[in-house]
C-alpha cells in the first residue's frame, strides 16, 4: 500500500461550554514519523480519537489521502489502512499474545458463526496463513517466544507491544501510537525508539506518535506538531519546535531543564 | 499434548455411545436432561462469557423454541383452535432455531445499548413476555391446562418414538434410548460449532467487544453487528434447547407462574451451569450442565432407592430444593476461590500434567 497523506484540517472538538480542540490543523506526511506532543489535558488524545472516529468532530475535517476520515465509522479505519495503539494497551488479558494479535486480521478475513464453526477447508486455511503473519508481526516486535502466553502473565512492555503488534496486523499504510512509552523506564523507552525507528525503516509507512517522553520525540522524529489548551501552538523540526519560545513556555521549561 | 486432549474427548464420546446398552431408561432419561441444559448453557457461555452480555432471557427463548417446534411440526386441530403446519421435523427443527435466532436479532436493539446488570434485568423481562404469551396464544402453545404434544422427532422415516421394534445387542432400544442417540447428535453439533467459532475471527471479535469496544472498533469489528450475532448465536441454541425441552417432557406446557420450566429460575439455572464452569469455557457449559441438571435427576433416582427426602408439601427436603442448595454454594465457592470456574481448574490440572516443573512453582 503507498503511504497516503494525512491532514487535519481546522477540527474544533466542544464537549458542552470545553473546547477539547481548537481550530487544529496539521499534515502527517507519507512516510513520515509525526509527533503530537503537549502537557497533560491538552488535547493529544481527543485529537486521536478524532482521527478514529471514536469522536465527532464538532468542527473541522479530517482526511487520509482522498477519503474524509470525519465522515467513517470507527470500524472502516482498519480496512483504510490505519492502525492504532491504545495508551492503556486495551487487549484481551485472557487471551494469548497470537489470539491479540489476530484481531488486527479482522478486517482482512471473513467468514460468519457456520462458517467458522463448522471449520470449512478454506477458513482454515486463511486462518493458519494469517497466524503465520501475525507470528511474523510479533516476532519482529521481540515478542515472538511469547506467543501462546496469555497477555495478562506479560510483564508491562511486552503488553505495549503486544499492542503495537495488534496494530501493525491491520497492515497499515498509517500507524497510530498512543503514548506508547508511557509508564516505561529508561532502559525501555530506549527499546522502544529502536523499535518504532526500525517500524519505519523495514515498513515504509507512516507514523503519528502522541508522546509524553521529549527524549524520545526528540530523537525520532521527522516533525512536530505541539498542543496546548486544545490549540495548536507549533509545528516544525524538532530543532524548531525545541527552539520555539511559546512551546518552552507552555510545555519544555521546566521539563526540558530536568531531562538536559 | 494434543493428542492425549484428543483421546480423552473420543473416550468419552465412546462411553457416551455405548451407555444406552447397559443404562436403565430413567439413568437415561436424567443423561438426556443434562444434554438439553447443556446445549442451552452452550449458548450462554458465547454470549455472557465471550461476548460478555449478560442475559436472563435465556428460559424465554427455549419457550419460544420449544413453541415453534410444536407448532411447525404440528397439525391442525380444529376442535381446540391449534395452529399446525406439518412440517417435517428436521424442517421443524432447524425453523424453530432460525425463529428463536430471529427473536435474537429483535432483541440486539436494545442488547446493543445496555450493559452489564441493566442489560440482565432488560432481558428478564422476555420472561414475563414469554409467560404472558405462553397463556394467551393458546392456538400456538395449547395453554398452561392441557399443553400441547410435540410431534416425536423423525429422521428419514425413522421415529425417535416407542414406534416399532429394534433391538441392538439384545437390548431393546426403545424412545429413552432413540432420543439418547438424537440429543448426543445435536450436542455434539452444538459443541463443535460453539468450539470452532470460538477460536476463529468470531470468537475474537467477541472477546473484543467485551474487553474494549473503542478497541474493537478501531480493529474492524463493528460492535454493533457483533453484539447482535452473539444474541443471536446465543438465541438460536437456547431455542434448540427448547425444542429438546418439548421432546424430552413429551409435552409443551407453558408455565401457570414466573417459575417452572420456562420461568425465572430457569434463565437462572443457566446462568449457574456457566459460572460453575467458568464464564466462555465451552467445555465448562458442558460440566456445568451436568451438575446442575444432573444433580436434581439423581438425587430423585436416588431417594426413590433409598428412601431419602421422600418428603412433600412446602417444607420438604426434596431432590430440587437440596441441588438448589447445592448449585448455590457451588456459585460462591466458585466467585470467591476461582472466578475462572471447573474450566480453569481442569486448565491448572492439565498445565501440571504436561510440565510437573512449571506446576511446582
């Protein structure tokens, strides 16, 4: 699949008399790793949802390549070739590690309650191709030798990632991670930039990262887009971004000082 | 390990298979009640414990299912009004659980927007829906007076009836050993489908709207139709229960009260079969059954023998009352000790079995 852009253009989000979003505006380009930072209630993770249609925008549009985001049903984004991360993982804890991962496939299989249960040929053998892929999937994200584990026994990063695994299933053309490295230490954080590098480089796809961690941000990305308030505040370079005396003020002053 | 799992489910198939020869027909009568609860607790197990729906509503739709039957299998009779359309009784079957399936997707509007208690207490109301109605619509149902006879199952010309003689092995097989044979059948179904849906793309999709809808959604499934398809899987075998409901009475008699054999203690019993077995474990439904079901059967066989609880009247210790006690304390020792029921049980046992090490931990 060719990367396709993404532009959010003016989407303005009011719960009641609160404006969650404000006129935001900003372009993911094609192949490109895009951060959307900003300080806590900000707005980073309306702006995702928005994006996934679990929001209506109350004003504004969103599209990905030609198709209007704002328009779908949250359930049309993986069949466009998006996927997404959850900040709290949001798996089956029950289910094992494949079981997870497999979900991504759903929009890429068929087959009703008969069909599945009565196991016909062709089910089956979609179903082990697939498995085979999302084997793959894991392996790659380093967790291939927990496959048949259930989430719930996994300690914390391995759960991120089983999350991004469940994402990357869908095959998408754009991947959305939200606050992947939250609740991570040092020592997997740093893992965890290796890998979303490596994403971009083996896969080619777009990325939008909504990150708390400005190390991390800092290190990997292409652009950044930061919120504050619900508005858009900056958008540019990493170097710009840092350099930016209203971001410094709003989100990196003290912060930044403790992360030098 | 596979292939241990594998020869103990053929063992046990086989068993189940030669009971008929060396069972007396009420042992079989009470292995038949247990195969009808769990076909019906099959069914709830997908909806309340894959999809995570909680339903109460499960005894309505064996009255429905139990009522379609009759009615499609049925003649008319002009005397008593009944409304009959002689189909043949597979053909009766299988439109008795598209119908009940039907009343599922009816139902999937409001399933879709409750949650949780409110939905259980949402669907108890199909119970008093299906008591009223089981009164009104004589034509249909016969009335609580006299009920209504279900035309006996027949395949192919044979009759799972008192009809003719066969004998197999010097046994005479006879209606409790025909009817053995049709319920083993449909269970074995049942089972299958429930297992194979399971562990495909359905079965996911399920376990997904119940962990997390906005995660569901943004991975494909629409929550919607997802909700709706297990109501509607759940639906159709609760209404396959019922039509064995009606075969194993010999009659459809619709309850006079909101408790009897499609009342509130039964959606309730259901429910029991599938936490004691532990909530989506299709395997569980099955063990669930048998002690739920099977326990009132036995005890009755058993006090007949040997002169226990032959009380009656309101204060007696009867077989029912006793199992009551004794599925109930069975739900506590479960939800306090391991919310994961018999199946989780059996899990530990056979990850022992297979790596004594891991267990030891």
């Amino acid at each position: 699949m060719t990367p396709a852009e993404l532009r959010v253009e003016n989407v303005t989000l009011r719960f009641g008399g609160l404006r969650a979003l404000d006129s935001v505006s900003f372009d993911v380009q094609p192949g490109s790793l895009h951060a959307l930072i900003g300080p806590n209630g900000a707005g980073k993770s309306s702006c995702f949802n928005v994006i996934c249609g679990l929001y209506r925008a109350s004003e504004g549009r969103v599209f990905f390549g030609d198709v209007e985001l704002t328009r779908q049903r949250p359930n049309r984004l993986a069949r466009l070739g998006i996927g997404r991360s959850f900040q709290n993982a949001a798996l089956s804890s029950h289910s094992t590690v494949l079981d997870n991962v497999m979900l991504g496939r759903f929009a890429l299989t068929r087959g009703g309650f008969l069909e599945c249960g009565l196991r016909l040929p062709w089910i089956t053998r979609t179903e082990r191709r697939h498995a085979e892929r999302a084997a793959e999937i894991c392996e790659f994200l380093g967790i291939g030798d927990v496959l048949h584990t259930p989430v719930g026994a996994l300690p914390y990063g391995a759960v991120k990632r089983v999350d991004i695994a469940r994402a990357l299933a869908v095959e998408p053309a754009l991947l959305l991670l939200d606050e992947p490295a939250a609740g991570m230490n040092a020592a997997e954080t740093a893992e965890l930039a290796h890998t979303i590098h490596e994403i971009r480089a083996e896969l080619g796809i777009s990325i939008l990262l909504v990150e708390h961690d400005m190390g991390l941000v800092m290190g990997i990305a292409d652009r950044v887009s930061v919120l504050d308030f619900g508005r858009l505040i900056a958008d540019g370079t990493p170097a710009e971004v840092q350099a930016d005396p209203e971001v410094v003020r709003a989100y990196l002053g003290t912060d930044h000082k403790e992360n030098a | 390990m596979w292939w241990v799992r594998a020869l103990l489910w053929l063992a046990l198939l086989i068993v189940l298979l030669a009971l008929p020869l060396y069972l007396e027909a009420q042992w079989l009568r009470a292995g038949e009640y247990m195969m009808v609860g769990a076909v019906g607790a099959i069914g709830l197990t997908l909806l309340t414990g894959q999809a995570g729906q909680l339903s109460l509503a499960h005894a309505f739709f064996l009255l429905a299912g139990g009522t379609a039957y009759t009615v499609l299998a049925g003649g008319q009779e002009g005397e008593r009004n009944l409304v009959g359309f002689n189909l043949p009784p597979l053909l009766a079957l299988l439109g008795a659980v598209a119908i009940t399936a039907l009343l599922g997707i009816a139902f999937a509007p409001v399933a879709g927007r409750l949650r949780g208690i409110y939905l259980g207490v949402a669907s108890l109301a199909l119970v008093f829906l299906g008591l009223y109605f089981g009164q009104a619509a004589e034509g249909l149902t016969g009335g609580t007076s006299t009920g209504r006879a279900p035309e006996p199952f027949s395949l192919f010309g044979f009759e799972f009836s008192n009809e003719g003689d066969l004998e197999i092995l010097g046994v005479p097989f006879r209606q409790s050993e025909r009817v053995w044979y049709l319920f083993l059948g449909l269970l074995l179904i049942a089972f299958l489908l429930a297992l194979g849906a399971v562990r495909s793309r359905v079965g996911r999709s399920w376990r997904a709207v119940r962990d997390n809808e906005a995660a569901a959604a943004v991975m494909g499934v629409s929550v919607a139709r997802a909700k709706a398809g297990a109501f509607a899987v759940s639906s159709a075998y609760a209404g396959l229960a019922g039509v064995m409901t009606v075969l194993w009475f010999d009659i459809l008699k619709p309850d006079e009260s909101e408790f009897g054999t499609y009342g509130i203690n039964v959606s309730i019993a259901f429910l029991a079969m599938v936490i004691i077995g532990g909530l989506g474990s299709v395997p569980g439904a099955l063990v669930g059954a048998v002690v739920v079901n099977g326990l009132p059967q036995v005890l009755a066989l058993y006090s007949t023998k040997l002169g226990w609880f032959t009380g009656t009247g309101e204060g007696a210790f009867t077989p029912v009352l006793i199992s009551s006690f004794v599925y109930g304390a069975a739900i506590i020792l479960v939800v306090l000790f391991e919310p994961g029921g018999l199946a989780a049980i059996g899990r530990r046992i056979a990850g022992r079995l297979s790596n004594p090490a891991r267990g030891r931990e």
